[in-house]
C-alpha cells in the first residue's frame, strides 16, 4: 500500500480531488471501469477463434487481446492498492 502522505497528496492531485474520501470514490470508479475492460477483452479474446500452428495474424490477435486483458487486471489491482492506501489514511492507521 501507499503509506506517504505525500504520495497520496499527489495522487489525489492528479485525480482532481482534495480529500480522502473523494479519492477512494474516484478510484473505485476506475476500478469498476478497469474490471469491466477486462471483462470486455476476455470476451472478445474467447470469441475469436484459435487456430494453432503455425501461428496467424488472427492468433496474434488473440493473443495481443489476452495480453492486454492482463495488464488491464494489474491496473485494477493497483488501484485498489491505492484506494485502501486512501481509505486506512482517512481512519488514521499509517
């Protein structure tokens, strides 16, 4: 989690908040956001069909999609590290 005041100032900055609770809400926003991209792509990577060796500009696709649903998880689980990091600091636990 994010433990330095500081750093959560500027987060909240770059978010166009000033407070706590206000962040927490816009990061739970984005996740919610991230969650349903990742979900979008999963989908359309099941949807598009596989088709082994050797490989195919369509499984490139796949696979590209894939990789990007990956990277849209771990941008979830990094806001909702930051969020926590909002939501202990608004209770005053470092």
């Amino acid at each position: 989690m994010v433990k330095i005041r500081r750093d959560l100032d500027s987060v909240a900055t770059a978010l166009g908040v000033t407070n706590d609770a206000d962040a927490s809400a816009v990061l739970r926003r984005l996740e919610v956001q991230a969650s349903d991209l990742e979900s979008a792509l999963l989908r359309l990577h099941n949807a598009v069909p596989q088709h082994g060796r050797p490989v195919t500009a369509v499984d490139e696709f796949a696979i590209g999609i894939h990789e990007a649903s990956k990277k849209v998880h771990e941008a979830w689980w990094q806001l909702m590290d930051i969020r926590l990091s909002f939501e202990a600091h608004e209770r005053g636990e470092s």
